[in-house]
C-alpha cells in the first residue's frame, strides 16, 4: 500500500542558487510521511491518543538524480516496510513530469510522550497489514562511520525559531546547519546536494550550542553536532555533485 503527495516548490523553500534547499527536501519527505500516518489513522494526535506516543525521526537519507528547483511540482510517492522491534522504515521515490529523479529512505520510532521509552510496533496490527510490499526498498540505515579526524569548525546557539511541537529542535534544522557549516554559498556553486544522511542521537533544545565539526573522506562531507555536554546530537554526511551529473558523480 503506498501513497501520493504533490509539492511544488515555493520561494521559501530555494537557496541562492534556485535550488530546493535540503533542509526543504527533507520537509517535503516528512509531509508526505505525515500524511500517509493520517491516512492509516495513525497521526501525531490518533497516536498520542491511542499509544500515549508521538512519532520521531532517528534516521533519513536521500538521493537525488538532478536537483529540484524553484517552481518544480514534486510528486513523493511513500509507503511503510512494516514495524520490526520499535522501529519502522519508510522508503519514498520522488518524480518530476513522470520522471523518477531521486529516492529516500527513512527510520522511524514511536516515543512514549511522557517517559520517551520506545513503542514496539507489533502492538499495533496497522504496521504489519498495510507495507508497500514489492515496492519496499532494501536499503538499511546504520550509524555513520566518521573519518577518523573530524575539524572543529563552528558553533551554533539554538533558539526558540529552531523548535517544534514536540519542543526540541526541528530535525530539519540540522540539514541547514549541515549547509551552513560546509559553506554551500561557494562551495555548492555549479553543484547540487545529490545525496545527504543525517542522524538523529540525541534532542537538543533552545538555549543550547552545538559545537560543529567537520570531515572529508571519499568524496564525501561529514558534519557532526555535539552538545554542550560533549555528546554528539546530530551526525551528518553531504555528497555533492556537478550539475548535470547523477548522484555519485563527487565533486570537491
């Protein structure tokens, strides 16, 4: 079972270049995953209410084949692999015009509202009758591996424009501050984001710095977030690619 959702690409949502933001892509992506919890009748407020528990995300990546730009109508077409343990997998293609142009796969977990202990899916029969079937993906999220010497870099204070509902700082906040500290104002020029992982370790909340590092190995950009305490929030890593090449065409 799978389901649709139709975006298009607003100003708010471009970077300097005209380009979807990743920090939007990824809004986009999680929209469309609310709205597929809202046809299961299993959104924020039916879960709260059913299971005392509130949907977060612990891991997301993407790919894309060209980027999405200012204007584009996107078409996210989503579906659920079925809950295992207390996590679940929700994968994603993205079209442009009919054309598939990138994919996405997610991991989510029900937290208890109050205790934040994890929900184990088999509890609810929603998960195991309703997956994507052949449409599932096969791609797993694990933790990222970090090159061996990562580079203080920057810090940033979060505030009260960072938060959500759920009262620590919006997930897609640390794909813009990804952006922000691998300086894609003149690094991305001529370039696009074809693919970008982020890792969700541990909240943060307003009135805390996170202290960013960053690292290259392969091609490949990693950032790391770690809170005042010393331990790691967010972990992050950014492919970068000519525009007009695919996904896994690096660039420096």
């Amino acid at each position: 079972m799978h389901s649709e959702y139709i975006y298009r690409v607003g100003a708010r949502d471009t970077d300097l270049f005209g380009q979807c933001r990743p920090s939007a892509v990824m809004d986009i992506l999680q929209e469309a995953a609310t709205s597929a919890a809202s046809q299961l009748h299993l959104s924020r407020e039916e879960t709260i209410e059913r299971f005392h528990a509130f949907w977060m995300l612990a891991r997301i990546w993407y790919r894309l084949d060209a980027p999405i730009l200012w204007e584009d109508t996107i078409t996210v077409r989503t579906w659920h692999r079925g809950g295992k343990g207390a996590s679940m997998y929700r994968d994603f293609d993205l079209y442009r015009d009919g054309v598939r142009i990138g994919e996405a796969v997610s991991v989510w977990v029900l937290a208890d509202l109050d205790t934040h202990r994890l929900f184990r899916f088999s509890n609810a029969p929603e998960f195991t009758r309703t997956t994507g079937g052949d449409l599932c993906k096969t791609k797993t999220l694990s933790k990222l591996h970090m090159p061996g010497q990562l580079s203080p870099t920057a810090s940033r204070d979060m505030h009260y424009s960072d938060c959500d509902v759920n009262g620590h700082v919006n997930n897609v906040r640390y794909a813009d501050l990804t952006c922000d500290v691998l300086d894609l104002q003149t690094r991305g020029k001529g370039q696009y984001v074809s693919s970008l992982q982020l890792g969700y370790l541990k909240e943060c909340k307003a009135g805390e710095t996170l202290r960013l590092s960053t690292g290259q190995a392969d091609g490949i950009w990693y950032v790391r977030g770690d809170g005042p305490d010393g331990v790691p929030r967010f972990d992050a890593a950014l492919e970068l690619s000519p525009i007009g090449a695919p996904a896994g065409t690096t660039a420096g």
